[in-house]
C-alpha cells in the first residue's frame, strides 16, 4: 500500500481536495486477487437433488432445505422445526390430489383454510376435484359438503354433486361422497361468523339406530324421519370452548328430511339446529337479524338471513 505524504500549500489552509481523495482511496480501497474458477457441477441438465435426513432442526443449520420422503416434499429448516415447502404440495393440482381434506392436512400439505384437489376415491386422477377445506376450526381437516343461503332450500339431496364442493357463496346441495365412509364429524357452520358452531360426532354413543339413520342421511339416503340423536357440541373457535365442555348433548326429535331440511322440534329449544325450509313461529333464538331466517336459518340459536350456511364432514 502506497501512503503519500501530504505537504502543506503555501497559498491555502487546505490540501488539494483531488489530492485527498486519490490518499483515501490508496488507504481504504484494496483489490484481492482474483481467484481460479470453479469446476462444473455434477448434476445433469442442472438438476439439484435434495436428500432425506433424521437431523434435527436446529440454529446452527437453519436455512438448510431437505427432502422428506414420506410425505413427498420439501422441507425448510428454520432454525427449531422443519417446515414444508409447498410448492407442488398434495392438493395442490388436479392431478396430485388428497383423499380429502384431512388428508392434505394429516401430510402436512395445508397451507391454511382454500380451495384444494380432492379424490376421495383414489385410483385414476381424472375424477379429481376441488373442494373448500376449513384447515382451522376445531384442528381443521373439514371438507365443503353443501351450501345454503335461500332460507327454503334443502341442502342434503340424494345424488353427489362435486361442484357443490367448491361452492361457498351460493345454493348447492350434495351429500357426503360415498368414498368417505369412514367420517367421524360433521360441522353446521356460518361461512363468516367464528364465534358459532355445531359439530355431530359419528361415534359418540354408537351403536345406535337412531344415529345410524341420521348418518345415512346425510350420506344421501333418502329419509323423513325425526329421532333422538346423540352426540352434538357447540364450539366456539374465538375462544376455542366447547359446549358441554364434558360429554356430548342429545338433540330430542330432531328431524331430518331429505325434501325440508335439518331441524329441532316446532317447540324445541332452538339452540342446535334449525335448517328447514319454512319458518318457525317460536322464537327461543338467542340472535335473529331478520324474522325470516328464524327456523331456517339457525345454528346454536344465531339466525341470520343471507350468510351462507356450510355443511362440511372430516
């Protein structure tokens, strides 16, 4: 490193301004040697290729990107747990698609409550569809049965409809996809209130005819019954509570009819169900913005008349 030694001019206090930046630049700007090239990598066609490791995520090797084998993904380490890297993700396309949603959940593959690819009946991707999956209440994993928003609608019909899946504002009616089989809840909700829930659970007090009838229906039997069914709780997912907190509640002759809908007893509590297709004269409801939802509107005794009302099973 050259250093100058800087002479006082004679004519002025200062130094040369040109003459000092030429100083500091000879101090303070240094230029390395430039170093040999690398060799070409290995990997054809520009390929990387991420390997599989037990390692646990840890500060010291946050950022590293690892493949998971069981669950088909990537994965980022960031700096305590893996995360997935969801780019091609189970779900994600038509043609790797989840069983359902829980499914897309239980593999990691969520990317919050959406749309996704679902082929409850596995094999060949062709009959693949995209349904709405709740990813947050109550653990998530719940998939779009059928939507009501007309207060006469009926919502569980007898024939599958795939697109009714999908369709979260407007009328659709299905029922649960044959291939599903093996559900264990399903969940009454409005599409955009987070304090109301109704959730029937499958197995809770099983076996039971009544439930057995109850669950066919909504499995797209055709039925006009009214039974004593067991197994229901109200949840809240704003303070995440659930009612009763122990056990399971009976809804005493509830009815369920393919051509009217869901719903308690003319003179029942109304504070389960009221999903029918005329309105009720009683009004035991908690809530009701509008005369005209009352019993065909209601869940856990809130009535409002043009939020959609979703049905969804996991």
């Amino acid at each position: 490193m050259k250093v100058k030694i800087l002479k006082r001019n004679k004519s002025s206090s200062f130094p040369n301004p040109r003459l000092v930046l030429r100083i500091v630049k000879d101090l303070f700007v240094f230029q390395g040697q430039k170093g040999a090239r690398g060799s070409s990598g290995n990997n054809a066609g520009g390929v990387i290729k991420f390997s599989d490791t037990a390692e646990k995520c840890t500060a010291s090797i946050a950022g590293t990107v690892s493949y998971n084998s069981s669950q088909k993904s990537l994965q980022l380490c960031d700096g305590s747990v893996w995360l997935p890297v969801l780019t091609v993700g189970k779900g994600y396309k038509k043609d790797r698609p989840g069983r359902h949603c829980l499914d897309i959940l239980n593999s990691g593959q969520s990317h919050g409550s959406g749309l996704y690819w679902i082929d409850p009946n596995g094999g060949s991707t062709a009959d693949s569809f995209q349904a709405f999956c709740d990813m947050e209440t109550e653990r998530g994993g719940w998939t779009l049965v059928a939507t009501k928003v007309s207060p006469g609608f009926p919502f569980i019909k007898t024939v599958f409809s795939s697109v009714a899946t999908a369709t979260k504002n407007k009328d659709a009616a299905s029922h649960i996809h044959p291939s599903m089989g093996n559900w264990k809840e399903v969940m009454f909700r409005f599409a955009d209130v987070d304090t109301i829930r109704v959730i029937y659970n499958r197995k809770a007090g099983a076996p039971n005819k009544d439930k057995e009838e109850f669950d066919k229906f909504l499995m797209g039997k055709s039925m006009q019954l009214y039974k004593n069914v067991n197994g229901f709780y109200k949840y809240s997912p704003a303070d995440k509570k659930r009612n009763p907190s122990v056990g399971l509640a009976t809804i005493s002759s509830l009815h369920f009819y393919s051509n009217f809908g869901i719903s308690e007893p003319f003179r029942g509590t109304d504070k389960w169900l009221d999903i029918w297709n005329t309105g009720d004269s009683s009004n035991n409801y908690i809530y009701s913005d509008d005369s005209r939802a009352r019993g065909t509107k209601c869940i856990a005794g809130y009535c409002y008349l043009n939020k959609p009302i979703w049905v969804m099973v996991r």
